[in-house]
C-alpha cells in the first residue's frame, strides 16, 4: 500500500511538473492572443464596416485565434475577446480615432481622452485629377505591354503561396506617377481602408523628417526621451531610433510572448514600456528591428508638437498634404498613435504615400520633407550588415537568410519599401518609375509580382 501511495504521489508531481509549462504558456499567451482578437475584430468592424463572419473566416480563422470567441456591445462600439472564457480583453471604438484596447489603463481614463482633428477639406474629388483627386486618366502609356501586366496582377490573387491562399485584397500599379492598374477582390474596393501594419513605421518616419524640416527635431541629436536622461541610454540618437540601432533588448517574434506582442496587446503606454527596456548593445552598433523603436518615435513627436497640436499633426502636417484623406491613426490607450502598427487608409492613399517618396518629398510644387531626407531614408547604417533598412523603410539588400543574395533578386537595387505584416507593401522603384500597392491577408510571391509588372514596360 505504501508502494502505491508513493508511486501515486510520484505520478502526480510528473503531471504537475508537465502541466506548468502550459499553464504558464496559457497565463502569458491567452491575454494576447484575445488582445489581438479584440482589437482587430473591432476596427475592422467599425472602420471597414465588415461582417464579423467574415473576418473569423478570413482575418482570424487561423490557430491559434480560431481560439477567441467574441461578444459584441453596440451600445459602447466595443468588441470583448475571451479565450475558453478566460483572458477577457476589450477594444472600444472612438469615432475619429478607431479602435483602442483597453489593458493597464481604464476605460474610463481613455474615454475622457479629446482628440481633435480637423475635417478633411471638402471637394469632389472625382473632379479633380489624380494623384490630387480621384479622376483617372483615360490615357494609356504607350511603352506598357497591359496584357502583361493585369496577368502579373492576377498571379498575385489567384496563386497560393506557401500552401494557403493570400487573401490579396488590393493591387495598385502607379507608372510615372499615373494609375494604370486598380484591382480588388470581392468585397474591397477604392473606398475601403484597410490595415497597414508595420507600413505605420514609414509614416512615423515621414512625421519625424517633417519634424527636422521645421527645425524642431535634429537626427543626430540625443532621443528626447525623459527616461533616458542621465542613464546608459542617453546617448542614444533619434537615428539610432529611426534606422533601428538603439540597442535596446527587444525581441520582434509574432509567435508568442515577447516583447512585441506583451507591448501591443498588454500595454497602455507602448512607448514607456519600450524606454524602460534595458540595453542590449552599445547604441549604434547592432541593427534589430523593433516595432518598440517606432513607438518611441511617435511619442517624441507628441511630445515636441505639444498635446494641443498632436491629434491633428499627422493630418494637417502631412495626409492632408497630400491629398489622402481616407488616413486614420489609431492611439494605445495613453492617448500616443501607435506609430508601429495601426494605420488605416484606401490603397489609393497608401499609393499617395508612395508617390511622395517616389518624388523625394515634393508634393504640388512644395518640399515637404527636407531635402535630403529620401535620400538619408534609404541609406543603410554600418550597423546593419545586410543592408536592406533605412528611415523606418525597407530597402532591396541581402537577405538575412543567405547574405551573398538579394533580397528581390529580380527586382532593381534602388528599390525602397514600407512593409507591413501579412504583405502590405509599397512598393517604390524609382529606376522604372514605378511605385507598387499590394494589400492582403497573407503574404505573396512579392518577387514575382515585381518581377512581372517590371517585365511589362517594354
């Protein structure tokens, strides 16, 4: 009897042992993933004005957010996802703002947030030609093979990749600065705003030159950030920032707990909680690619255009600039835009951005970016042995897999991109005067759909 007591005793501690990791696992993991749920469910409810079958379907149908079910208020605009009824996490919708889940900040405290932004000008912009409008040219250019083309454009909705299919939603081709292809799948069309994901970065990045241009910011200068001063990490610069060499020990993995996703999914404050990191590496030295980088960029412009002008300064200062006035920034719940990851806009308007890029910086007649400032965005650091990465934009250098090839081996070296999860690219090649939209759920063959729009100038 004594012996069955001790190997009952000793059966049990062995589960108890295999059952902690897992329970540790599910502790830290299941707040994420209806984090993620929540949040993304509710913008694309509110913003996209989607079927909520439809996003479960198709956003959220993959393990492990096959796991959240969801619960929705329509008089709060809130979206609550839970995962086996545990880990409840709450997004809310602000008209204006878009959607903001709710962690270590009360609903109450974001609610009393005020965020003005200014109307969009009024204009029929069906009248007014593209890029400053939505009138298209009926015109055609000569030197583009356009059966060639629309094929290169199909691939990149019909052919799987990797096994599963890509959800491509939007492709845009711009040659020379003029639309000549505009395709959607069912469901989307010129008026949807979808999500650009790490694309927010190129837009931050883009703030932060506007910044500079006005003096009020100086790349080479110490990050103005409070937590910084008098410690290991104040020599960091707002390059360092922007080019993704801070050093600071934060790990960018989308597969479960790190830093990244504890930032986006468990934090109020995102920039704080970056800023408070340790370091990892001396400033400078080290290229690691930080979403936690950009969230600092974004309070820094906060904090220098002071609370008053702050909600506004992205639209006054540069989407209504360009005419794209579908753009929408969405802030974590201390009131900061999470210039890492929540941007909304139309594929016409992500093509905007592009555009500006494409012509360094000027937009109808005015410099709005300085001068050099494309140029320095797409300059690599020392740091960064493959040289594929700039001002917060990618760039067509070595892969991090194989270092001796091209990241695009068929696409020209000068090629520069913003690049957001799942495929959200612009795409901008100045030495085939083209700038390139894709938009999806999942990921392309990004090289082939280069490849063949390329293959279609003659």
């Amino acid at each position: 009897m004594n012996i069955f007591k001790k190997i009952l005793r000793i059966l049990l501690i062995v589960i108890v042992i295999a059952l902690v990791p897992g329970i540790w696992y599910a502790w830290q993991a299941f707040p994420i993933i209806s984090g993620y749920g929540a949040k993304n469910m509710a913008s694309a409810i509110y913003l996209q004005h989607r079927m909520p079958e439809d996003v479960i379907r198709e956003d959220l149908g993959d393990f492990p957010q096959s796991l959240v079910r969801f619960t929705y208020n329509e008089k709060d605009s809130s979206v609550t996802g839970s995962v086996f009824g545990m880990a409840k996490r709450k997004a809310i919708y602000r008209k204006g703002t878009g959607c903001t889940l709710i962690n270590d900040i009360t609903e109450e405290q974001i609610r009393r947030q005020i965020f003005t932004i200014p109307a969009a000008p009024a204009a029929n912009r069906d009248s007014i030609a593209w890029p400053y409008g939505d009138k298209l040219n009926d015109s055609f250019p000569g030197n583009i093979d356009r059966e060639r083309l629309e094929q290169a454009v199909k691939d990149a909705f019909d052919q799987p990749y990797e096994g599963k299919p890509v959800y491509t939603r939007a492709v845009l081709v711009l040659y020379n600065g003029q639309l000549i292809s505009e395709t959607y799948a069912p469901g989307f069309d010129k008026y949807t705003v979808m999500l650009g994901w790490s694309m927010s970065k190129s837009l931050t990045g883009a703030m932060i030159g506007i910044l500079v241009k006005e003096g009020k910011l100086n790349v080479n200068a110490p990050a103005p950030v409070p937590e910084w001063k008098r410690t290991s990490k104040e020599s960091i610069t707002l390059q360092n920032l922007l080019q993704q060499t801070t050093g600071l020990d934060f790990e960018e993995k989308y597969t479960g707990p790190s830093e990244v996703t504890n930032m986006l999914f468990k934090r109020g404050d995102m920039a704080a909680f970056t800023a408070k990191l340790p370091l990892k590496h001396e400033p400078g030295t080290h290229f690691n690619y930080s979403s936690g980088n950009s969230n600092i960029l974004s309070r820094i412009i906060r904090h220098t255009v002071g609370e008053k002008l702050y909600a506004g300064f992205p639209y006054t200062a540069l989407f209504y600039k360009i005419n794209a006035y579908s753009f929408l920034l969405e802030p974590d719940a201390s009131g900061t835009f999470i210039g890492s990851s929540y941007s909304y806009a139309t594929a016409r308007d992500f093509a905007r951005f592009g555009l500006l890029y494409y012509n360094q910086g000027k937009w109808n007649g005015e410099q709005l970016l300085p001068e050099n400032w494309v140029k320095e965005s797409i300059t690599p650091p020392g740091a960064n042995p493959y040289r594929n990465y700039g001002y917060q934009f990618w760039l067509n250098g070595q892969r991090e897999t194989d270092i001796t090839k091209k990241a695009y081996p068929d696409v020209p070296s000068d090629m520069f991109y913003a690049d957001g999860y799942g495929g959200q690219d612009i795409y901008v090649i100045p030495s085939e005067k083209l700038v390139v939209v894709r938009l999806g759920l999942h990921k392309i063959d990004e090289n082939k759909l280069l490849k063949g729009v390329i293959a279609a100038i003659r």
